[in-house]
C-alpha cells in the first residue's frame, strides 16, 4: 500500500472559467476523518527552473516567487517560512523529490495561468513535495505597476503558493457574465479566488482577510490565540445542508471571511477571525462547478439566507453554536 499520493490541486485561472468556492484546505483521508496537508517540516525549501517564460527569465521569476513568499511569510498570526535552494534545470512537474518553480508551456490549457501539484503522505497529512508550472503561453509581466495586456506574475505565484501551502481556493469575490459567457471579475476579496484579475492589475498582490485566516488555521503561530471562530449548522427541513458558502462579514471593519460546511450534518466552523461581532450570510453553490472540491454531490437547492442575529467570535474562544435554517428555492 502507498503511503504517498501525488495529487494535481486548482489551478489559477483567466475569466473565461466558471467560479468556485470559499477557503478550503487541502487534506487527506484517513480512518473517516480528514488530515490537514501541511509542510510540517520548516523552512519549505524550493528550487527555480532555468527555463525562461514569455519573454520572462528564470531570475525575474525567482524574485516573483521571493516577494510573494516574503508575503506569505510576513502574515504575523501565522508561522510560515520559505528557502530558496538554488537553481535547477529540471522541470516543475513532480516527481524527482524536490520542490520546483518554473515555466512551462501548456497551450492546451488555454485559461489556466498556473498549476501546483504535491506528494502527500496520507498517514500524517504532510506535503512531501510540490510543485508548480506557470503556463508560458500567457505573457506575464513582473513590472512594480503591472503593465497593460500582461498578467502580473507576482499576484499569480502568490495564490499558487497559497496551493503549495495547502489552501483551497475562496468564493470571496464576484463575477459577471460578458456577452461571449465568459466571467468578468468585478470584485476579488481574496488572494484565493479562482479567477485572476483583468491583465495589469496588480491588486491580489496582497492577501485580504479570507488568505489570512485560511493560512493562520493551517500554521497558527501565538498571534493566532488572539482570535476567535464562529461554529454552527446549516439545515433545511431538520436536515444538515452539505456544500453551503458561509460567510462572516464585520460591519464595523468591513472584514469578510469565508468557509463551507463540509458535513452531512451541515456543520461549518469559521476560524482565526478578529474578535468581533459579525453578519452571517449562507449562499448555495449554484453559479459554480463544485466538481473539483466536492467529492460527492451537494446542495444547492436553497435561498441566499441571513443568521437572525449578530454572532459574535471571542478572543481566544469560538461562538456559541448557532443554526441558520435555510428554504428550499
């Protein structure tokens, strides 16, 4: 039997696919529960292929993937560290043991930006090895102001490194359909968000509060003791909802962060929130293929539904658990 599984996570991708979901963790099955992936071994050294991009070279990439793991790691209620070993002329496709960064021209995958694949030991949950490929059939750009026609490369490895780290991807964010029924992004607010921003901009260069709270749940660090979480079920009919998108939203700092309930019983837990009082607002999964992130059906069948009070996340504690009934459609 194999202790280690190699899987290929999300991918970022340009607006011409559909959206998915809200921060979820990558993790594996064992004995009925699921084991968060994590690196449980620190610093997550990484290597760069000397393969240059679209017009890009090896080193301008290696400082792309510098500033954005220098971001990741500056998150203070999380302990996340990275270190770059040097340059390699192997490819970032997986399979040799050790963490690559790289170009790869994928004209096949004609709206994915990039793509991170692991190794995962599914005994303790811990990332053996991951990879990542930036499809050099985009013209990427790593200019400090962006340039026009050109996707930041910067914002791109800082959610694929999200991947690496063990993230999901996050529904906080919103679309419109153009006329070709495509996806626009109006809004992003997180980092994770599935679907990349418009060529030139540079926004998701900085992670919001929904990557926060994501990476501090998968490597709390002390700071992370100060925060709160909300805990509850979503039911319809007497019944726990599985799939539901439940999101937290503080009116006094306009900080929203997302989870699912992931459970037959329609359970969900929103964790490492700023303590605080918060709105919770429960959507169905209806505009979004679910496919990738559910391996069973979910349900979708019911209104966007609000909790019929404030619920508050204490400092160092969790909410009382509340139930939030939905309707069916």
């Amino acid at each position: 039997m194999k202790r280690c599984i190699t899987i290929i996570w999300v991918v970022l991708l340009t607006a011409g696919s559909t959206s998915p979901q809200a921060y979820l963790k990558l993790g594996a099955l064992l004995n009925g529960r699921v084991i968060d992936a994590t690196w449980q071994r620190q610093p997550i050294a990484y290597f760069i292929s000397d393969r240059p991009g679209n017009g890009l070279t090896p080193a301008q990439l290696r400082g792309a993937v510098g500033r954005a793991a220098a971001t990741w790691s500056g998150v203070e209620s999380a302990n996340v560290r990275f270190s770059f070993q040097g340059m390699t002329s192997a490819e970032a496709d997986g399979g040799d043991g050790r963490t690559v960064l790289g170009f790869i021209d994928r004209p096949e995958l004609d709206r994915v930006l990039g793509a991170t694949s692991f190794t995962i030991d599914v005994v303790t949950g811990e990332i053996a090895e991951a990879d990542i490929f930036f499809n050099s059939r985009f013209a990427f750009s790593v200019a400090p102001n962006g340039e026009p026609e050109r996707v930041d490369l910067e914002a791109v490895v800082l959610h694929e490194l999200g991947h690496l780290l063990g993230l999901g991807h996050s529904a906080i964010g919103e679309t419109e359909r153009t006329g070709s029924g495509n996806r626009r992004v109006i809004g992003s607010g997180a980092v994770m968000f599935p679907i990349a921003l418009t060529p030139g901009a540079i926004a998701d260069r900085i992670l919001q509060a929904d990557d926060v709270a994501g990476i501090s749940d998968l490597y709390p660090s002390a700071a992370a003791e100060h925060t709160g979480g909300i805990v509850g079920r979503i039911t319809k009919n007497g019944r726990g909802v599985m799939g539901a998108h439940v999101v937290a939203f503080n009116p006094e700092s306009g900080i929203m962060v997302g989870n699912f309930t992931l459970t037959t019983a329609g359970d969900f837990v929103i964790a490492q929130l700023p303590p605080g009082a918060y709105i919770l607002r429960v959507e169905p999964l209806d505009d979004a293929d679910p496919d990738s992130f559910f391996p069973g059906a979910i349900d979708t069948d019911f209104r966007v539904t609000y909790a019929p009070r404030m619920v508050a996340a204490p400092r160092g504690g969790s909410s009382s658990p509340i139930e939030i009934r939905v309707e069916p459609k």
